[in-house]
C-alpha cells in the first residue's frame, strides 16, 4: 500500500510539469510578453522603448527557452522560463504587479479562505447526506419525488441568485448581519457565506447522494441484511452508507485541498480578504503573474487531492487497504 | 441588406445540419427511435421541451444576421431576424431606469413646467405608456386580460388534441406570449435598464448567448472525448497512458482558472489585432466562439474519463471478442461496435452538461472572463445590474428577468435531460 | 404437523400481474422441500415472499403463509423482522455479492446474534466463532476478522450459511445455494446443508434449477411452471414417475453418456412471458401432447395423495385409473463404441507445449515478480469431426486456452498448428462463448452481425451472394430468414445462441471452439443447442473445442475430454475411459461429486479446499495438496505422462507406479 502511495506521488511530478509547462505556453507562447506590453500600456501609449521599460520591470526581457548570450548553466536558467515558470515548483511565484510577493500574499489570504469554505464544506455534506439519506428512505414516496423536484428546481437556480438574493435578503431586509467584508473573521462575518455557500450546493449534490445510495440499495447484500431482519434505518446507515462513502469519497475528498482556494464568487461579493478574490481582482486588473501563481497552486492542491483520496480509500475500503 | 454569418452562426449551423442528419437516421432505425419514444412518453420531458423549443426558436431567429445597406455601403450594425421582428422593443429606449409597465421613470428628475418653473417629477417616459394622459392600472389590466384570452383561444386550438399535461402547458405558454405581445406594444413590460433599454428585449437576446454556450460547446467536447476516450480504452498500453496523462493535466488545473488565464490571453490577442475585426459584432462574436472552444478544451475531460472507462468494459465483450477473432479491423470494430454502444453516455453527458455551462456563462461573465461586455447575454445582465443592488428604492426587475428567464431556460433543459436520462441509460430499472 | 404452509400464494406486479400464481405447499420440520423450475418460472419470487422481501414493485397480492402458527402476511413489519434472520433465515445464489464487502465476516454474523439472540460482546465473539467452525471454516478464530474478497466463493457461501443459522432458524430458504459454485465446492456445501438439517431438525425450502441437486437433498418436489407449481411428489416418486409432461421432458432434455447417438428430447419454444397466456395450460404451447382442452381450459389441481398432486388434464380421470402413464423406461443403453485411436494425419489442430502467462507487476516501479500461469505448457490434437471436451473448475485456464487458440490472447510460448499450417488463417477456427447477451451487438442487426466476418474475411463474392449465404446459415441454425432484420434483443437466450453459431459458421471454419456455449442456458434449451451443434458436426463435418465443466454434457457429445486442472491437462483420453475409468484422483473426484438422478450409491470423493492460485501453484504435482491419495513424491516432482491404455493419458505418479508394478509383475 505503501509502494502504491509513493507510486502516485511519483506520478503526480509529470502532471506538474505538464501544468507547468502548459501555463507557459498559455501565457508567453500564445502571446509574447511584447504583446502583453502593448496591452497592459494601452495602445497610445506604446512605444518600442516603453515595451522595454515595461518588461524590464516585470522581469520578462529575457529570452524564453534559451539564452544563447549566458554561459554555462546560465543558458537555460537566466530565461523566462526558469525565472516565471521552472521556479513555481519551489513555491517562489515571485511579485504581482504592484510589486507585492505573491507567495506572501497566498500565505495570509488562505486564512480567511479557509475560515469560509471549511465550514460550507463541512456543514453542506452533513447536510447534503442526510437530505440524501432521508429521499432514500422514504424513496417512491410522495417526499421522495418532493425532495428530487426540489433538487431539480435548485439546481436550475443560478448561483449567483444564491449570492445576490441571500445577501438582499438577510443584511438589507432583515439587517441581521454585515451585507460584506471580513472584519475580524468572527462569526457574524462568516456566517452568512457559509450559509449561502450550503444552500448553492444542496440541489446538485444532494441528488447525486441519492443516485448513489439508490445504486447501492438495490444490491444484494442489502437484501441479505434484510433477511436477518436488520430495521431499513440499520439497513440505510450500517450497510448501506459504509458502501456508498466510496463513491462519495471519490467526488469530495479531491476538493479539501481546494479548500484552501476558496470560493472566487462567494469572496468577491463578500469582500472577503482570500485566495478567492484575490484571483478575481487579479484577473480583472489582468495582473498575469498571480494568475499563473493561482493556475500552479491549484493543480498542485488538486493533485495532492487526488492522493488523499487514494488515502481516503485505503481508510474506508478493506479491498484497497488489505491488498 | 448584406447576409452576414459570423462564426457561431456558421456553428450553429453545423450543429443543426448535424441534428437534422441524426434525426433522419433515427428515424429509419426502430430500436435508436425506441429510447425517444420513452422520452416521448414522458409529460414533464415533452413540456419542457416544448419551452426549449420556444428557446431555441428566438434562438435561431437572432442567429440569421445581415447588415442594413446605407447609401451604396452597409451599415456597421450587425441585425438579425430577431432585431428586425422586435424592432419597437429595440428602438424604443428611454433615458434610464424606468419599472415594469411603468409609463414614468424611476427617478425624480428636475424639469421645467410651462410656468418657468424647476420642479422635480418623475418625466414621463417617451414610449411606455405614451398613449395614455396617465398611468393607468385599468388599462395595463384591460390589455394583459385582452392578450392572455386571445393566448388562451390560440393555444386551445393547437393543444386541444395533446395530452392533458401537454394541452395545458401550450395554453399557458400561449396565454403568457400573448398577454406580453399585447403588453409590450405600448409598455416595458419588464421595465428599462441604465441606458433606458428594454429589458424584455435584452432578456430574449441573452437566449441566443446562452445557447450557444450551451450547444456550441458540445462541438469541441465531443469529438475530443469520443475519439480520446474511446482510443484510450480500446488501445490501451501508450495510447492509454498518453491520453490520461493530457486530461489529468487538464482537469488537474481548476477550470475557472484555466478558463480565465485562457480568456485572459485570448483577450491579449483580440486587443493586439484590432484590424482582424471589421465590426464589433463580429469581435464579440469571435469572443465568444473562443469562449466556447475554451469551456470544451476544459470539460471534456469528465466525458472522455466515462468514455474511456465504458469502452474499457466494452472490449471485453465477447461480440468485440468475435469481430477480433474475424480479423476485423480496429477502426471497424471502433466505429462498428464500440461507438455505437457508447452513444447514449454522450447523449445523456451532452443534455446533463447543457444547463451546467448556461450557469457556468452567467458567472465567468460576471467574474470578467465570459463573453464580450458589449454581447447581450444573462452574465452582463445581470453584472450591469448588481450594482444597482444599493440603490434604494432598488432595481430590481432586470436581474429578476435575467435570473427569470434563466431559471425557465436552465429547469426545463434539465427536466429534459432527466427524461433522456431516464430513457437511455441501461442501469436504470424500467419496469 | 407441518412447519411451514403455504396456499394460494399469488405475487405480482402492482398492475395485478402475477409473477407467482396461487401456488401452495408444506413443508414439515427437518423436512426439504425443493422448488424446480427453469429461469423465470417464480421460484425465487416465491422464496422472497415467503421472507416478505419482494422488491419494489412487486407485491403479495393474496395467499397465506404460515410458520409454526403464525400467519406471516397478517404481522406488522416490526414482528416480522423478528421471523427474518430469526426463526426463517435465508440464503442466497451469489455469495460473492450477498455479502457486505466492507464489513468482516465476524461483525456481519454478530449483527444476527445481537439480534435474534442477544448476544453481545466476547459472548457473541465466541459463538460467532462456533459458527464458523461448523459449518467447516479452518481457522475460524483467526477468519471472523476477514472481509468477504479475502475469502473463496465456497468459502463465502459457508459464511452465509453460518449468519443464517446463527439466528436458529425453524426454517432455511435456500435460493440456488450452489449455482455460482464448481461442482466439488457445490458437493461439498450440499453436504453441509444435509449435515446441518440433521444436527438441527431444521426445514429446508431449496429452490434450483438442477434436477442433480434435487436428487441429492430434497424430500419432496414441487415442479414450477410460468408461476404455478405443475407437479409435486416426494422425490423417488418424481424421478421414478414424472407425471407432468414437462416434468418428463426435463429429465428427456439431460444430456448424458447414453443418448450420444441419438438426439434430445429438447422442449421447443421457450417459457412463455409473464401473463401472455391467460387461458388454458400454461405449457400447452410447448407440449407434444397437448390437445384442444389443454388450450381452452386451465387445468386445475389434481391431488393424487398427500402432498402429491399434478396440474394436467393427462390426469383428469385419474380415479378410473385413466390416463396414468407408465413407468419410465430405463433407457440407458450403452451404445457407446470405443473410440477409435487418433491418427495423427487425420488432425485438424494439433497444439503443442502451448503457454499463455499473464506477467504480476508489484512495487513502486511496477516490476515483474511472478507470472500467473493461466496455460501451463498445453498439448493436444483434435480430429476432423471430433469433438474434443476441455473440462475443468473455474480458473483451471480452459478459457484462456480457447481465446489463446483464436489468438485472442497472445501465447506466450508453444506451437498451433492447423492443419498442416501454422496458425494463420482466421476463417479456420471460429468461437461461440458462453453468454449469449453478451456476444451479440446489441446496436447491429442479425444479417450485420452474420455478415461482418465474412466481409472481413473476404466470404461470398458480393453482397447477393451473401445474402443467400445467410439465408442458408439461418435455415441451418434453426432460425427464421426473416430473423435478419431483427435485433438482438427480440430474441431468447436460446435464439441468440443460434445466431452466434450461425455467425461463426459464417466463414466455413473447420474447427468451432464452443466456450460453456450452453452454460447460461435452460437445461430444455441447452438440450436443443446440443442437438443442433451434434447435427451441424454430422452435417459439416466440423470439429468442435467444448470447453466446459459440465460433464453430462462432455460425456454426451464430445469423443474426446482433456481434463484441465490448474493449466496443465492433468488426463486426457476417449470419453468412455476419462468417464467410466478416470485413471486421475482429481477427474474421479470430479466425477463423484456430479450431482446424479439415479439413485445407484455412489462413492463420493470429498475434496479438502479450493483451487490453489495459479500464480502461486503448489510444488510437485498440482494437485497433491488435495488429492486423497498423495504420497510423498507428489509433494516433489510434477508426473509424467502415463499411458493407462493407447487412448488414455494420465499425469499421477499412483497410476505410474501402478502401471510401473504391473509391467515389473510381467
């Protein structure tokens, strides 16, 4: 089990590589840094000598792959590539384009990133499985096809009606807490995203919860259960939810991790100070060097999510922890 | 009048040439057409569907563009079918803001009245209402009542033989379409926005946007999917190990991220070759054709991993067993056996992922990273109108038609798929 | 005093269709009481009512059950599932699926004890412990801690055994305990159900489809049909007067040693579906001796004596001693001739030391540490319109040797040569397999499908000439021509079966490799496949590669049988010699252990264990670890062939020592 572990984190260094250099190619193949020049300074403004000046200053006035004027080892280190791309895999993303360290800035925005989406995370899949577990229990039942029709309308809503509609509601109607922004991260700040962040969530995942348990109930050692005359609640939660926490896992462990991303949409209409908006302010001044940070961040947590939930399966499955 | 088709017409196009040909083949194919007639059978699938097609119609109708001949050259405005036939709804647009079915703007402004003076009221809006000396709630009432019975007595007559469920969704749709005919010939029936569009107009337009995305999508996902996935689970060994090394990859990356570092770069490149546009349709146009292209080069990833696991099942089957040991070769048993047994996981991923990226629209355009801000869609409805959040008394009606409309547009799309889904997919129980 | 009554039960569908049709019967205490019939006639149904387990949709629409006085269809569902797991435990076909597959075996037999017995804690540990050990689970101390994979399918069918009787049943309902078992497991989990009924006084409902599995455990029978019980009489009744005539036919449709030159007695057509005969007999479409009432009026209940009774107008008058039918004749003839001795010239295929090895990758670099020897260096010859029989358990290779033939697998070392030529050329060899869902594009109509091969293979000069040569391939399978615009899935098993044999016959092979073809099959149906794969040999003269582990079947058609045993072919000779006079411990163990119908006593050889893993095979001969006569040398050296007569090859040091002994006594 182990060798299996260290097998999948082997595997997930040529991923990386393969994220990185597809950052690479997005951002300075695709375009040149001339062309991102041209359009950071504006079209009146340039000049061949502000296009210099610009990529002095972001550190983007060497060669891409290769420099054929350095020396030694210098002729692949000193390039962009080495400097923008190579160097993210030691956690150094450099300097956004007001000059502040990202890596810095990642470090003290995942705090209130994670005060936001631990919470929604926990809180909605307790929520999630238990709605879930409730259709299945009362499944063919008038409650049942109640609670599908309601995942189904919910899931139709935008989750940008969540947003706007949770946050009219709850701060300017009923002014019970602070329409936005973070404060000192206490409760009442943090509350109503969470909520809001549950709510989004409930139609989709709550039906694929149901898929998931109806799939299992309808296996045969469910029925052997209940031909020893175990009660349908064992049934569900002994039997049946032992079986279904593997496909369950599959789709929810991977995202922990992202966790600490936060939410881009939840963040930025609640003003909350975390990874989440802080992508979006990136991408809305066009600051490339964050978003190519959050790029190679995200891929690495999804892949360190990929390999808890191998752990994950080890924990909950005998078949992968005992062969 | 000059035809213009820009590139998600031509798009759109192929893909309902590609819908006809699958049509006409289902047809001649009893045991394809069985799984429809199921979706047939169902009253939720053929209400919903019946909405969508009311979509997809004004959909269509805004998708035949031309540009208008001004003396000898031709006008840089690119219309369509569907601007020409809601031509008062575009044309009438008042100063600002002004509430459904209102016939005076929202807010108080300063004017002078025939004695000389400053005062502030609320000027009357140039169109809503005009034929009226004031607001009237009985005339509103009178027109409203008017349309829905004409509505009700034309979707009588079209829906008197459906079914009953059927019959009466017609009669609603029909008594809802004529109320708002009769309405919006001298009202906004959903109020203006900032600049004093209709919103009713904006809303039916942002249909097309939606759709797009929703469909135009499927052309770059599924061909990547099938032809990857199925190869990666009918080879095996390299081809296998090469294809889920490059979705890994790609689903690896957060896909707002990779949709918005893609967008961002392609923004660079639509920015630094302003010559390749000749008018600003035609650049919002190609935005949002890259817009698609990008959201398949990032959702594909989940339907070739089905693909790929289905196809995996698939070889071991012993008529693919029986065809290998004929000789027959892999292309043949590719296109013979195996992509055909594939076909509805398509079909059901494509309807499942329809409403998703109408969603997924609405928020990369208010993150920044969607369609042109000057395209009409839901997203830059609904972006232009947050901000109006915080005026008190507050905006409401455009984002309530936008999230409106789209709740219709994106429910209906998945009761639909629901029914499809039910209908094809072997696992489910259909006893 | 009967334990268990059952009357009128009916089961349906909540439309009223009924899946079990007003069916009655008791069943005493230490009484079995077993339910026959083909696939889809009720009789699971019937066992799931009774534990009032129906699935959703289907309900008990009227009838009673009673058990010990209780009257189970009139207790609200809190008291009943003190009956389940209680005083009526049940046990199911899939062993592998039935039990939960991340709970230990411990934990999911100390649930029933918690609750039936009230036991908890070390106490019920120990009991749970006991149960195991009884119904024979070596190290049942160490084994409670398991989880279901890490036990074989005889061994998980013993644990489902021990959780239903933890709970002390009055009752047992067994549902096809032994179907997904090999033959020695399946003789030696019979062995333990009879062992128990008689350590516990426990009644048995057993429901099966194998008249062998009557034979061997049921006190009485009651025959199912399309939902109603069609006959019932105690079992030397049953297999000595079948009265009903479908009960006849399904003895006829047995393949066995003695009718190989004559055709079965194949029931033609297939059971009818689930309410599409609303009047008269429900066989009367597949009877050859139904008349005109059969058809008009349904037949009603003819009690002959207690408890024995048949639903048939054949016995309307039985009390003016009518139409009572004769004793069945024995018609065991041995008609069967030795075979001829195989001239090597005459050969179709001959395979050499062929070796199919499927590489194990451990560790982190995913390096090759073992390989699972799933073809073990395999040699033999078939004869042009011979018939060959590979038989061995599940996981002896036989498969793998098949596909391997067809190039399906790559070998991994060895020679094929056909007919005179290294293998090549494909339209030489075709395969049908075992499932016929399976095997036939669900997407291509027929004619497609019996065209593919021939348009990749270059058959038929054109597209007419195709045609007529499909047209011809159905008439000869058996089918309509019209079938060739049809679908797959308009057919029955039986069809499909058809249509594979046509599709291989399609491109003139000369030799068909017949993986289990019959094995998914009713043994009315299956019957009717034999006959037509024993008429095409006649009338093509094709060879045929039967891989099987039926042996009835192999001792009915094949001339030849290989018995394959951890893939190496541990006895290979004519049938008569393999089947009359298994030279090999493990072909005699096998043969003993094939459930029979007549009742002759018999020897049963009882196997310890299961098959080994053939990644892992035991040192010396395969088989010594189980085999009742091992001796020492066994342990070390893999034997050699031995010739027990000019037709007849064994691998067993005890036949070379004897064969050794009685050359030194000349």
């Amino acid at each position: 089990m182990i060798a299996y572990l260290i097998r999948r984190l082997i595997y997930a260094i040529p991923i990386l590589i393969g994220v990185n250099l597809l950052t690479f190619a997005l951002f300075f193949v695709v375009n040149t840094p001339d062309d991102m020049a041209r359009m950071q300074l504006g079209i009146k403004r340039v000049t061949p000598e502000a296009i210099e000046k610009w990529k002095l200053q972001k550190g983007y006035d060497k060669p891409l792959l290769v420099n054929s004027r350095a020396a030694g080892a210098g002729q692949l280190t000193d390039t962009i590539f080495w400097h923008k791309s190579a160097s993210m895999f030691v956690l150094d993303f450099g300097y956004s384009d007001d000059g502040r360290s990202i890596s810095h800035e990642i470090a003290t925005r995942m705090g209130p990133s994670l005060a936001i989406a631990l919470p929604t995370f926990l809180i909605g899949l307790a929520c999630y499985v238990s709605f879930a577990l409730l259709m299945t229990l009362f499944r063919a039942t008038t409650l049942d096809i109640a609670g599908v029709a309601l995942c189904v309308v919910l899931m139709s809503i935008s989750g940008l009606f969540y947003i706007i509609g949770g946050q009219f509601l709850v701060s300017k109607l009923w002014h019970l807490v602070p329409i936005s922004g973070y404060g000192d991260g206490g409760f009442k700040f943090v509350v109503l995203p969470v909520i809001i962040g549950v709510i989004g969530g409930i139609g989709s995942s709550s039906r694929w919860y149901r898929t998931i348990f109806l799939e299992e109930i309808g296996r045969d050692y469910v029925r052997t259960a209940r031909a020893k005359g175990l009660s349908e609640l064992r049934v569900l939660f002994t039997h049946v939810l032992k079986n279904a926490m593997i496909p369950i896992l599959t789709g929810v462990v991977v995202v922990i991790p992202l966790l600490f991303m936060g939410s881009l949409l939840t963040e930025s209409f609640f003003g909350i100070p975390g990874l989440g908006s802080y992508t979006i302010d990136a991408i809305n001044a066009q600051d490339f060097s964050v978003v190519r940070a959050m790029v190679f961040l995200g891929s690495l947590l999804y892949i360190a999510g990929l390999i808890l939930t191998d752990i994950s399966y080890t924990m909950v499955d005998p078949r992968v922890r005992l062969s | 009048m000059m035809p213009v088709i820009l590139w998600s017409d031509a798009l759109v196009f192929l893909l309902l040439g590609a819908c006809c040909v699958a049509f006409w083949h289902i047809r001649r194919h009893e045991h394809l057409l069985l799984p429809w007639r199921r979706v047939g059978r169902s009253a939720v699938a053929m209400c919903s569907l019946l909405v969508l097609s009311l979509f997809v119609l004004v959909g269509l109708l805004d998708t035949l563009h031309y540009r208008v001949a001004l003396n000898g050259a031709y006008s840089p405005e690119v219309l369509s079918v569907f601007d020409k036939l809601a031509e008062p709804l575009r044309l009438h647009t008042e100063k600002t803001y002004s509430a459904p079915l209102a016939v005076a703007l929202y807010a108080k402004e300063s004017t002078t009245d025939e004695q000389g003076r400053v005062v502030r009221t609320y000027p009357r809006l140039k169109y809503g209402g005009a034929h009226l000396p004031e607001a009237s709630g009985y005339d509103v009432a009178r027109r409203a009542l008017t349309g829905a019975i004409a509505g009700v007595l034309a979707g009588l007559l079209l829906g008197f033989k459906a079914r009953r469920a059927i019959g009466v969704t017609v009669v609603i749709l029909a008594a809802l379409i004529g109320m708002t005919l009769n309405l919006a010939a001298v009202y906004h029936v959903l109020g203006t926005d900032k600049v004093g569009q209709d919103v009713l107009y904006l809303s039916l337009k942002s249909i097309r946007t939606g759709l797009i995305i929703g469909t135009v999508t499927t052309l770059v996902t599924l061909p990547l999917a099938l032809f990857l996935g199925v190869a990666a689970g009918y080879f095996r060994g390299w081809v296998d190990d090469v294809i889920q090394y490059v979705y890994t990859v790609l689903s690896s990356i957060p896909s707002v991220l990779l949709i918005a570092a893609a967008v961002l770069m392609m923004q660079v490149t639509i920015d630094t070759h302003p010559n390749w546009f000749d008018t600003a349709a035609s650049r919002a146009d190609l935005r949002l054709v890259f817009l698609c292209l990008i959201l398949g080069m990032t959702s594909w990833t989940g339907l070739c991993r089905l693909l790929r696991g289905e196809t995996l099942k698939l070889r071991e089957m012993e008529y693919i067993q029986a065809a290998q040991s004929f000789g027959v070769s892999s292309m043949r048993i590719l296109s013979r056996h195996i992509i055909p047994n594939v076909m509805h996981i398509i079909l059901i991923a494509l309807v499942m992922d329809f409403s998703g990226l109408v969603l997924a629209e609405a928020v990369l355009s208010y993150v920044g990273v969607g369609v042109d801000p000057s395209m009409i869609s839901f997203g830059t409805m609904i972006n232009g109108a947050r901000l109006e959040m915080a005026r008190e008394p507050m905006v409401w009606w455009a984002l309530a038609a936008a999230f409106g409309f789209m709740l219709t547009l994106v429910l209906s799309a998945n009761l639909f798929a629901d029914a499809v889904r039910d209908a094809f997919d072997p696992r489910l129980n259909r006893s | 005093m009967s334990l268990l009554k059952v009357k009128d039960l009916v089961t349906g569908l909540a439309s009223g269709l009924a899946i079990v049709d007003g069916i009655s019967f008791e069943i005493a205490a230490g009484e079995t009481f077993a339910l026959l019939g083909e696939s889809g006639c009720g009789k699971s149904m019937t066992a799931l009512s009774l534990m009032r387990l129906l699935p959703d949709g289907v309900a008990n629409l009227s009838g009673d059950v009673v058990l010990g006085g209780v009257s189970l269809f009139d207790l609200p569902e809190r008291l009943m599932r003190g009956i389940r797991g209680g005083s009526m435990a049940m046990i199911f076909q899939e062993p592998g699926l039935s039990l939960n597959p991340v709970m230990t075996v411990g934990a999911q037999i100390i649930e029933v004890l918690a609750l039936h017995q009230g036991l908890s804690g070390a106490l019920a540990l120990q009991r749970c412990v006991e149960l195991l050990a009884g119904v024979g689970i070596p190290d049942a101390a160490w084994r409670v801690n398991e989880y279901p994979f890490q036990l074989s399918g005889g061994m998980k069918q013993r644990v489902m055994i021990a959780m239903a009787l933890a709970g002390k049943p009055r009752l047992l309902v067994a549902d096809e305990p032994t179907t997904a078992l090999d033959v020695t497991i399946q003789a030696q989990v019979l062995q333990l159900l009879r062992d128990t009924q008689a350590s516990t006084g426990m009644a048995m409902l057993l429901i099966t489809h194998d008249l062998g599995v009557v034979a061997e455990t049921a006190h009485r029978v009651g025959v199912m049909y399309a939902g109603q019980i069609v006959e019932q009489a105690s079992r030397q009744e049953l297999f000595s007067r079948p009265l009903h005539p479908y009960t006849q036919k399904l003895f006829a449709a047995l393949p066995q040693a003695g009718l190989r030159d004559q055709p079965l007695a194949a029931i033609p057509g297939s059971v009818p579906p689930l309410g599409s005969i609303v009047q008269g007999c429900r066989f009367a479409p597949r009877c050859d001796r139904a008349w005109s009432l059969c058809r008009e009026q349904t037949p009603a209940w003819i009690t002959l004596s207690e408890g024995e009774g048949v639903r048939c107008h054949l016995y309307d008058r039985i009390e003016d001693g009518g139409f009572r039918i004769e004793e069945k004749t024995p018609k065991l003839q041995d008609v069967a001739k030795p075979n001829p001795i195989l001239n090597p010239e005459s050969c179709i295929l001959k395979v050499q030391d062929l070796q199919v090895h499927f590489p194990i990758r451990k560790g982190i670099l995913q390096r090759v540490v073992g390989q699972v020897k799933a073809v073990d260096g395999v040699s033999l010859a078939i004869a042009k319109g011979k018939t060959l029989a590979i038989v061995g358990e599940s996981g002896c290779g036989k498969t793998t040797l098949g596909k391997a033939l067809l190039q399906l697998i790559p070998p991994t070392g060895g020679r094929v040569v056909f007919d005179g030529r290294a293998l090549g050329a494909r339209a030489s060899m075709q395969m049908v397999f075992q499932d016929p869902y399976a095997s036939l594009n669900p997407k291509m109509r027929v004619a497609e499908i019996l065209e593919e091969g021939m348009s990749a293979l270059k058959v038929g000069a054109n597209s007419a000439a195709r045609q007529a040569h499909i047209d011809g391939l159905l008439d000869k399978v058996g089918l309509e021509r019209a079938a060739k615009w049809r679908y797959p899935h308009e057919f029955s098993g039986g069809q499909r079966q058809r249509i594979a044999i046509a599709r291989a016959l399609a491109v003139s092979p000369g030799l068909l490799i017949c993986d289990e073809p019959t094995s998914a099959l009713d043994v009315s149906v299956q019957a009717q496949i034999l006959n037509l794969l024993k008429s095409l040999q006649q009338e093509l003269n094709l060879s045929y590669l039967f891989i099987t582990h039926n042996l009835a079947v192999v001792a009915y058609l094949a001339h030849e049988v290989c018995v394959m045993y951890l893939g190496r072919i541990v006895e290979r000779g004519s049938t008569d010699d393999v089947m009359n006079h298994p030279a090999h411990p493990y072909t005699q163990a096998l043969l003993s252990a094939v459930p029979r119908i007549d009742e002759g006593a018999r020897e049963y050889i009882r196997l310890a264990g299961d098959l080994p893993s053939p990644a892992n095979p035991p040192a010396g001969c395969h088989f010594a670890p189980r085999c009742p006569c091992v001796q020492d040398i066994c342990r070390e050296h893999y034997p050699n062939a031995v010739n027990v007569s000019e037709s007849h090859v064994v691998h067993c040091h005890f036949q070379s020592i004897s064969v050794d002994g009685m050359t030194a006594l000349d």
